[in-house]
C-alpha cells in the first residue's frame, strides 16, 4: 500500500505545481511542469523516507504533517539551490495547500 500513498503525495504536488503554473500564466506542458515540480517531489521522496525510517505506515494525521513539512522545507531549498528562488507568499501558500491536501486525504482515510 505504501505505493498508494506515496502517488497520492505526489500527485498533490503535481496538482500544485499546475494550479501555480496556471494561475501565473506559465504553459502547462511536461517540462515546465518537471522544472517546477522537481525540487518538491525530492522534498516527498525524503519525507517519505523519513516515514520508513520511523517505522510509520504513512497514513495518520502526523505522518502527513512530516511529509507535509518536509516536502516544503526540501522543496524550497531546493529551488534556491537551482536558482528558482522563494517568496515568504509562496511559501504560507505551498505549506498551506500541500499540508491541507496532504493531511486531508489522510484525514477522509
């Protein structure tokens, strides 16, 4: 099941990604989506080995605020390290939608 749950992570940042590419006029094709979305699916990818570590399952409440938090936290410095670069907006707003969306399927689960 751990592969469920991780698709589910990573397709809420997908959804991100292409609101956010959406909502500032950007094309929605694959590489922009790729160039945008990369540092944040890292950010899931490590947050998720966090859980593994832990010995977590991935589906409560707190291991959505650990994925939540690192993928955010992975996925903004990242995009500093490439030279996206961050905004304090942008942060509030990806902690905000991915933390809901991330935390909300795991609440309905």
């Amino acid at each position: 099941m751990f592969r469920l749950w991780i698709a589910i992570d990573l397709f809420v940042v997908l959804v991100f990604v292409a609101i956010g590419r959406s909502v500032h006029d950007h094309r929605i094709n694959v590489a922009g989506l790729t160039s945008t979305a990369w540092p944040f699916v890292i950010g899931v990818s490590v947050g998720w080995l966090i859980l593994v570590a832990l010995g977590r399952v991935g589906t409560t409440v707190t291991d959505g605020v650990i994925v939540s938090v690192v993928t955010v936290s992975i996925g903004m410095l990242l995009r500093i390290v490439g030279g996206q670069g961050i905004a304090l907006p942008f942060v509030l707003v990806a902690l905000g939608f991915l933390g809901a969306f991330m935390l909300g399927w795991r609440i309905v689960l």
